[in-house]
C-alpha cells in the first residue's frame, strides 16, 4: 500500500509584529501584502489544500485575503506564541491529509520552487521530516507527516517547529535553502530586502550575473538532493 502524499500547507499569520510596529502581514512586497504574497506561493503547491492562521491582527488582516480560497483559522490564543498557532492550524487539518507543511508568512524570500523541491524530498520520503536547511540548522518551511502530529501538538509557549527540528534527536531530511534565512522582524530588514529585489533586476535587466543574497520573490535555492541529517 502506497504512502499518503497529499499534504495541507499552514501558513502562520498570528503575530502581532512587535519590533515591526504594525501588522507586518498587510506591509507591501514588491506592491503585494506580506501574507496575500505567502498564500499564493502556498496555493500554487497544493491548490485548495490551504490554511492561514490569524490572530493579533485578525480583524485588520483578513479582508486581504479577498476571495483567495484558504482556509481561515482564527488563534485566539496567539500570546501564548508559536506553539498555539500551530496547535490551532492541526486542528484544522483534514483527516485525509497525509502531511502537513508548516510556513510562515515572513519568510518574504521562501519562492514557489522552494517550497516544490521541499515538497519534491517529502513526496520521496513520506515518512520522514523533511525541512529547509539554512543558516547552519534545520528550520521552516517544513513538512511533518501525520505519524509526527504529536511532536506539534506537543509543543507549548514561543516554542516552534524550528526549535523541535534543531533540538536533537530527530532524523530529518534537510533541502537547502538559503532564501529561508531572510524573515522580516522590522521596517529595516523590508526596505533591505526591497533593496536588495532592486539591485537584483537592476543587474538583470543590464544583463550582469547577480551575485548577491537569494533575495528573488520566487527565490529558489541551488538544486539538489535532500541531505539526511540528525537535528
């Protein structure tokens, strides 16, 4: 019998963006708010099998989502951190889904071809954890699959996926990918970002090689195979 491959991607969305000052879901890349530019990366990988989970700025942040076909989750709970928003978004997931990839919505860099080839290496080894691989440990996106809910579920306070897949004890298949180290904490790091977007199709359209950061809205990191590493 084959394993279950379909997969529900969650996007985190629940913060209340503290060092940035306002809801940082709604701040414009490249024109596009922060979450509506997550949500599409999300749809082009798994179609309908969507979910956004909200909070701090719920009220603020859900009428930017239109008429895009997602799964809204609403954390009431989002002071407690990471953990509950996680824990809301599971509850949320059908029972038919076989894995779940997790993603947050400031990971501005993260592009449609990221996330594929993440999908690409759990959909090779859908038994097993498979996360992106950047800054020098395993990080999200990343797609645990349903025999791994309970480790989600589990978790509690500022605690997230990130400190589960770096916290030892885990045989994880990591996909590199540099652009997931770019997330958005302040003003500061958007208008670097933006920057760095500028400088990039600057050196495109004189037709130099761009030789700076992964910082390409539909960034993809260097092809290859997943790496098995014990996080």
């Amino acid at each position: 019998m084959s394993a279950n491959t379909s997969i529900q991607v969650l996007v985190l969305a629940a913060g209340a963006g503290t060092r940035f000052g306002s809801a940082k879901q709604l701040a414009p890349v490249n024109g596009v708010p922060m979450l509506r530019l997550a949500l599409g990366r999300a749809l082009s990988l798994a179609g309908a099998q969507v979910g956004v989970v909200l909070g701090a700025h719920a009220a603020a942040v859900a009428p930017v989502l239109g008429r895009l076909p997602v799964n809204v989750v609403v954390n009431r709970q989002w002071e407690e951190g990471m953990s509950s928003s996680i824990r809301a978004g599971l509850a949320s997931v059908p029972g038919s889904v076989g894995g779940v990839l997790l993603m947050l919505a400031d990971q501005v860099g993260v592009g449609e071809g990221d996330l594929q080839r993440l999908c690409d290496a759990w959909r090779r080894s859908p038994n097993a954890i498979v996360a992106a691989q950047y800054g020098g440990g395993l990080g999200v996106p990343a797609i645990f699959p349903r025999s791994q809910f309970a480790l989600l579920h589990a978790l509690r306070g500022e605690r997230g996926a990130r400190a589960l897949l770096r916290g030892g004890g885990l045989g994880v298949i990591g996909v590199p990918m540099p652009s997931a180290a770019h997330d958005i904490d302040t003003r500061e790091e958007l208008e670097q970002f933006a920057a760095g977007l500028q400088a990039e199709a600057g050196e495109r359209a004189s037709g130099a090689t761009w030789r700076g950061p992964a910082l390409a809205l539909d960034a993809s990191a260097a092809a290859g195979e997943g790496l098995e590493l014990e996080a």
